[in-house]
C-alpha cells in the first residue's frame, strides 16, 4: 500500500527541523501511523540526544573554566609569595635571609606537587592508566609512599609508624601516590613531634589500609567536601587524586572523622 505524505506535511516538518537547529524546543512526535510518523520520532530522539550533548557539553567548558579558575588561584598564591620574597632577599638581614629561602623552598616544593598531581588526575579522568596489580607487603607500600615525604615529616618532626603485614593485591605505584597524599594530608593536620599511624587488615569485605593523623578530627560538614577539588577550605587536590586512584582500581576510601581527642582516619579499602 503506498502512503502519500502531502506537501503542506513535507514543509512543516521541514521548518519545524529549522526551528531545532536554531535551539527552539519541538516536539515532533505522533501516535499515527506511517513512515512519515516513523520519521518524525526519529527525527525527535536525534533532536534530544543532540540537546543533551550540547548541554553536557556547555556544564563541561563551565567546570573546565571553574578548576582553571581555581588552578590559576592555586599557583598564584605561593608565586607570588615566592616573588616578594625574592625581591626582599638581597636587602634583608643574614638571619632573614635564611628564612626568606627556606620558605622560597618550601613555597617551590608545595608547587611542584599541585602540578605533578594535576598531571595525575588528568591522567585519570581521561582514562589512559592502565593499572598493574601485583601483590605487595603493605610496609614495602608504606616505604614507597613516604619516599616524597621526607622532608615535609623532617620539618615538623613527625614519624610514621606501621602496624600490620598483610599483603594488598593492587598497583603498586599508583597506590603509593594514593597513600603519599593520605599521609601528607595527615602530616598537615598533626602538631609538630606528632606520630602517624598506618594500620593495615582484613574482613570478609576487603583488606584495608587506615591512616590515623594526631589532628582535632573532621567535622560532618567538612566531610562533604573533602574530596572536591579546591574546595575553598584550604584543600587541593591531593585527597579527589587519591580517591580517584582508588577508584580506578575498584577501591574506595572511607573516613572516620575523629574527634574528641581523637584524629581522622582515611581507610583505602581493596575489595576482594
């Protein structure tokens, strides 16, 4: 049987397309029947699926324009920092000197690791890391996540003590960067002379690696945003990398906020 669709039909589904294409919302469906009806439904799914692309895709330029935002903060703050400082230092005195460079150091240091973090989760997010599970001791993980932090441990002090021998099926390298920034995120919230501890097991679920710091604890609130990136309460990005490493390898990260005399404590979890 042959269908005989009518110019007038032709026509007004071709401005009705036009109008789509200008960014005017159309609904050009029907519950007739017909190649044309069929035509049309198609033309409408199409329709949808390219107006949520494109709002996809205009939340994505804003969130990329967001973080830029906060990676520009990020930087300009211990530069500039840096740049008075290098300004003052042939001027100032002996003893004022050697502060001026230490901080100078210290300000280059905390630069070098935004960047080579922000490097890491770009890495992540686009998906090119290919993980390499190996079973290995958790000491031995422990040893290689606080090859980085020597210094930062030096200038407050601070020691890191493992408890537990179990081995942990995972990326080792990766997960040593997860742990790097769990430690130092620990460091950053423990006084000076403070002890750190790892702790390390097992239970039906998981096999886990927990990182106790000497801090006041983490209130609920400040929970919410522990993993967000720049959160504007003086965290970067060292906690969403590791959550995203662990992620990537099927892991998590769960945190017990402390309190009451107590420190947090961050536990990477491997699922078996």
């Amino acid at each position: 049987m042959q269908v005989i669709v009518s110019r007038n039909e032709v026509e007004q589904l071709s401005a009705d397309i036009r109008k789509i294409v200008d960014g005017q919302a159309r609904d050009l469906r029907d519950n007739l029947e017909g190649r044309l009806s069929i035509l049309k439904n198609d033309i409408h799914i199409l329709a949808r699926r390219l107006n949520n692309q494109a709002v996809n895709l205009q939340q994505d330029k804003a969130a990329l324009a967001d973080t830029l935002a906060d990676i520009s903060h990020q930087l300009k703050t211990p530069l500039t920092a840096m740049m008075v400082m290098v300004d003052l230092l042939e001027d100032a005195p002996p003893p004022k000197q050697a502060e001026f460079i230490a901080n100078i150091k210290q300000g280059l240091m905390q630069t070098n690791w935004l960047v080579n973090s922000l490097l890491k989760m770009a890495k992540l997010e686009s998906g090119t890391v290919q993980f390499n599970p190996a079973d290995i001791c958790v000491q031995k993980l422990a040893d290689l996540a606080l090859v980085p932090l020597k210094i930062v441990l030096d200038i407050k002090n601070q020691t890191v003590e493992v408890h537990g021998g179990i081995n942990i099926l995972c990326d080792s390298n990766w997960t040593a960067e997860a742990l790097t920034n769990i430690i130092k995120n620990a460091s950053e919230h423990s006084p000076e002379g403070s002890v750190i501890h790892i702790s390390a097991g097992e239970n039906p679920i998981c096999k886990f690696i927990s990182v106790t710091d000497c801090g006041e604890g983490v209130s609920l609130s400040r929970m919410k945003s522990l993993f967000r990136r720049f959160d504007g309460n003086g965290a970067g990005i060292g906690l969403p990398l590791a959550k995203a490493i662990m992620h990537g390898q099927c892991g998590d990260i769960d945190v017990d906020g402390g309190g009451n005399g107590r420190g947090a404590t961050f536990t990477l979890k491997f699922f078996t």
